[in-house]
C-alpha cells in the first residue's frame, strides 16, 4: 500500500505532523490513553453523529466548496454529509452561543488565503479519530489557500487552554 498523506496522518491524530505531538493538558492525555484503549468506540462518528472539524478536514471522501459573496459552503462527504456555513459578511463570532457540532464561523480573505475562526463548539468534541478533546471554549482556525489548481492547503491551528498547554 502507500504511504498516507498528511491529511490522513492527522485525521488519526491532530499531533501526528508535530515533533513532540499534540501539547495535551494532563488529563486531556490520559483521556486519549483511554480513549485508544476503547479502540475509539466512543468517537462520535461510531454513533452516526457529526465528525470533528479536524477530521472532517482531514478525511480521504470528497467536498464541494461553494462561495457566495457573502458566504462560504463546505459539503463534506464523509460519515453521510455534512454542511458548514462560513459568513463572509464581516459579523464577527457570536458572543455566547449555543454549542454545535460544528460551532460558528466566520471567514476573511488575507490576499489569497481564506481565514476562518470557528466557536462555539460542543463539548467533549473529537478532533481526531485518537479522541483528541476540544471543549466549548476552543477555537479552531482554518487558513486555506490554494496553491494550484487541484490542490489545496490547510493549515488549522486549535486554541483551547483547558486541553492543550499551547495552540
């Protein structure tokens, strides 16, 4: 077989592509420990619920991107569809909302890149099909960019000081 891409590394693990891994808090590393244990059989796709954003991503199934002016749509294919909402309007990110799956984003172009910062996530998320943990105050942002025609770069950068001792 061949080697995986990054993409698929870090659908496993968000610190696989890291020298020393995902910085984990203590007891966030002890529940990916258990977590593997259980072989993942709580990761939330097991259970016909939303994948991670991270994983998403990082998933080897198709996705459509459709891009209003003032919206930006990710269908993702894997684990049945999923769709994420990007505003490109200039609203900011809500102050106090309800969790979901896959929070609130808003996005801005930085010359060719796509910034997009997302809140508002569920807690006791799933990053990576591992159980790295993201809580209901993390943030996630995505910087896409295309590099050539058929390839597209992500680079996501995960906040969350309850579970990681940096971004």
């Amino acid at each position: 077989g061949g080697q995986a891409g990054p993409g698929r590394a870090t659908m496993g693990n968000i610190g696989g592509n890291l020298p020393e891994g995902a910085p984990y808090q203590p007891w966030a590393a002890d529940l990916v420990k258990k977590r593997m244990a259980d072989n993942s059989k709580d990761n939330p796709d097991a259970h016909c619920l939303p994948l991670g954003i991270a994983q998403m991503n990082a998933h080897p199934f198709p996705r459509k991107i459709i891009q209003t002016p003032t919206e930006l749509l990710l269908i993702y294919e894997g684990s049945g569809t999923t769709v994420r909402e990007i505003y490109l309007d200039g609203r900011t990110l809500p102050t106090d909302p309800e969790p979901w799956y896959n929070g609130y984003s808003v996005g801005r172009w930085e010359g060719d890149t796509l910034v997009v910062e997302t809140t508002g996530l569920v807690d006791d998320g799933w990053l990576d099909v591992r159980g790295s943990p993201i809580t209901n105050s993390g943030k996630i942002t995505e910087r896409f960019r295309r590099v050539r025609y058929g390839y597209l770069e992500l680079e996501e950068t995960i906040d969350d000081p309850k579970v990681y001792t940096k971004p």
